[in-house]
C-alpha cells in the first residue's frame, strides 16, 4: 500500500510539474512580445493544420513536410528549402532574413498583406492578423501554418484581376476542393471536385507571370502540347489520397512540388531540359575603338518565363568580356536584372526577365584601349536567389536581431543565396 502511495503522489507531482512547466512555456511566449493564442485559435478553427489532416493523408502529409521518399538529388545537390517551398513556406530561415531585411524599407500595411498573401494565404481571410504573424515571422517564432492542405483546398475560384497577388480565392468551410469527380466518403469534410485542380491558373495566382496565358487550361508548347503546372511538379504516381484501408486505388500526384534546384534535375527528358534551359547568342561588331553588338537570351517554348520560382526576388546578372589571343581580358560589362529590396511590391509586378517563348536582346558597347586586337567575346548568365542588400540595409536588419548567433545565421543566409549561380554560357570568336 504504501509504495501504492508513494506511486500516486509521484504521479500527481509529475502532472502538478508539467501543468506549470505549460504555464510558465505561455507566459514566457507573451513576454517574448507571441501574441495571445485566442486568434491562432480563430485562425486555425478554418484552416485546419495539416499535422490534423495526416490522420487520413498520411502519404501527402509526409510529402509536403519533406519527410517520405526524398531522393538523393535533393539531398545531395540541393536544398530542402529550395525543394519544399510549401511546406517551409513561413517557417524558412530564408523567408525570415529576406522578411526582415524588407522591412527595413518600410513598406505599407497592404504591401506587408501583399507579400503575406502568398505566403500565409490565411491571411486572405483574417488581414487583420498580417501585424501578428509579421512580429512572429521575424522572431523566429511562427505559430501558425503557412502553406498548408487547407490553404490550397479551400480555394473555389480564380479571380480575374489586372495584376497579382494574390487571384485565387478561398471559400472556408466544411468543403475540400480537390480534382476528383468521386472523392472518397469521410466523417471529416465534404469533398468536393474544382476544375482549377487541373488547370495552370490554380498555381499561377501565386507563381504569377510564369506562364504565358494563365486564363488558359491548356499552355501550347512545341514539345508539351497542353502541359500544365502540375504534370511536372506534382509527380504522376497511383495509389490513395487517403490512408484508410481499402480505399481506392487511382492516378494521383505527390504533394513534394519538386522544383528545379540545379539546372536540369527535375527533367528527364533532355529535349525538354533543352526548352527549359535560358541560351544565349551573341550579335557582334568590331568597330574602331570599341567592340559592340547584342546579347540574345532565349527561353524556349514551354509555359514557363524566367525567371521560374519565385516571382519577384531572382536576380540577373549578363556579363560581357572581350579578350585577346592570349586570353587577357580587354573589356567588361556586367548587366544587372532584378528588383532591389526598396522595390519590392511597391506598385505593379514587372514582367520577367524573359517571357516564355521569347528572346531578350541585351545591347552592349565595351571600349578597347589602342593598339588592341580583340579576338573572342564571351557572356555569361548567372542568377542569384534573392537581391543583395546594401550595406546600410543589411546592417540596420543585423542590429534587429537578439544575438549574434542569430547574426551569424542570418549572414550566412544572406551569403548563400546572393552568390551567382552559372545558368548558361556563350562564346564567340571574332
């Protein structure tokens, strides 16, 4: 009996501890500057989190969150945040830095909704949380989900507008929109069949400007005649949506939206990594003093434009050289495209570097000291994944951040992803 007690008491103790260990967890979070949890709660009692959808999507959950059957081009040559944009959508480092660095620039209460509408399409439906969600993003302490199942299921409808962001349209709900005309009996949500699922236009209301019409199912392309978005990053496969024993068997596509994160790793095809890849040619003229002509890029005929991924924070860099016999460099010119921090969504997105299907002529004028003999011109095109800063900008986000090793770590950010990355190379011989 008495080691019965003693059982009790130490089990009562331990309940007793761990009801305090919450409380002080919670007062901590709001002398942390975390908002209450009363409207993560309203927030999530429409937007289901996704960690409640894997009870019965198991395969798809596990996907998303980059947990199942990652394959060792991603591993080892790139990066799950690059890989895995939705998944890591509001949690990502990188979202963090960039974030904060943007908002160094003061931008408005509707450019902070702007940016966040992709990013937490939630906030589509409770604006009046962009502030919250903002504060936690940039202490490292994001409490609710970005993009998740529910983010992308409750979109019913595409709205035609004159620009992005964001045209699709949530419907919250009991209703789960997907693409099957005879969605599978649950307890749980209605489902119910949307013809955006097989459309462009579904993805293009945050991928803006990557196709060339997204009012249009059907993008033509020379060699993917009527592809869509999904028929790439959505990897075909069959089995179930659904975990549940004895459900239907069907085509369905992987919920890990691979993208590109080295030139040519998610086309197998080389016909198509061919009209994926951007080429450039070069026009030139010698004249006296001066080498000049025209930098051609090219995109080919896929629905895609350049840049891919990300809409508005990839940047551009075509760089011209003239050199002589001996390959001693007699000239050169660097180009830059890209938006810097202070012009992110400030006014109407620009068109991309390239539209698909299309070529970019690129001027340029390089002059030649006397008694020079130019004999090959050279251009290179690089990207970079995000703008680099200006030294001012960057050091006033740094001085926002607790410690130095949240500096280190967000240097090492802005490091990484402001290096150029070779995209393709010409040369000429005059």
């Amino acid at each position: 009996m008495p080691t019965r007690r003693l059982a009790i008491g130490l089990f009562l103790l331990l309940v007793i501890g761990l009801q305090a260990l919450a409380h002080e967890r919670a007062i901590a979070q709001k002398a942390d500057g975390q908002a209450p949890a009363d409207w993560v709660a309203e927030i999530e009692k429409v937007f289901i989190r996704s960690e409640d959808c894997k009870q019965c999507h198991d395969r798809h959950y596990e996907e998303w969150k980059g947990v199942r059957e990652q394959t060792p081009d991603l591993k080892t040559f790139g990066r799950v945040d690059a890989a895995l944009l939705h998944g890591t959508a509001l949690e990502s480092p990188v979202f963090r830095t960039v974030l904060g660095v943007w908002m160094q620039t003061n931008p408005t209460p509707d450019e902070r909704r702007r940016c966040l509408s992709c990013h937490v399409p939630s906030t589509t439906v409770f604006p009046q949380h962009v502030e919250k969600i903002t504060a936690q993003v940039l202490a490292g302490k994001p409490q609710v989900e970005g993009i998740g199942c529910a983010s992308c299921h409750m979109i019913n409808a595409v709205e035609k507008t004159p620009g992005p962001p964001p045209t699709f349209k949530l419907s919250p709900g009991t209703a789960m929109y997907g693409p099957f005309a005879d969605p599978e009996e649950n307890l749980v949500h209605a489902g119910v069949q949307s013809e955006l699922f097989r459309g462009a236009n579904f993805c293009a209301s945050c991928h803006f400007d990557k196709v060339k019409d997204v009012t249009q199912k059907d993008l033509p392309g020379e060699i993917l005649q009527g592809t869509i978005c999904q028929d790439c990053h959505m990897e075909p496969s069959t089995g179930s949506s659904t975990s549940r024993r004895g459900s239907m068997t069907r085509a369905i596509g992987r919920h890990w939206f691979r993208g590109v994160v080295i030139p040519g790793t998610l086309l197998k095809n080389r016909n198509l990594q061919a009209e994926w890849m951007p080429r450039v040619d070069i026009d030139v003229a010698k004249s006296s003093g001066a080498v000049e002509g025209t930098a051609l890029v090219k995109v080919g005929s896929l629905p895609h434009s350049f840049p891919d991924g990300d809409p508005v924070l990839k940047q551009f860099m075509l760089t011209i050289t003239v050199k002589d016999a001996q390959g001693k460099v007699l000239g050169e010119e660097t180009k830059r495209f890209g938006l810097p921090y202070d012009k992110i969504l400030r006014g109407p997105i620009p068109d991309p570097f390239i539209k698909g299907g299309n070529t970019r002529k690129v001027p340029f004028t390089l002059p030649l000291a006397a008694g020079v003999t130019p004999a090959t011109v050279e251009a290179v095109l690089n990207y970079a994944l995000i703008p680099t800063p200006e030294p001012a900008l960057r050091d006033r986000y740094l001085a926002t951040l607790a410690n130095d090793k949240e500096r280190d770590e967000a240097k090492k950010v802005l490091d990484e992803y402001t290096q150029p990355r070779l995209l393709t190379y010409r040369a000429k011989t005059l």
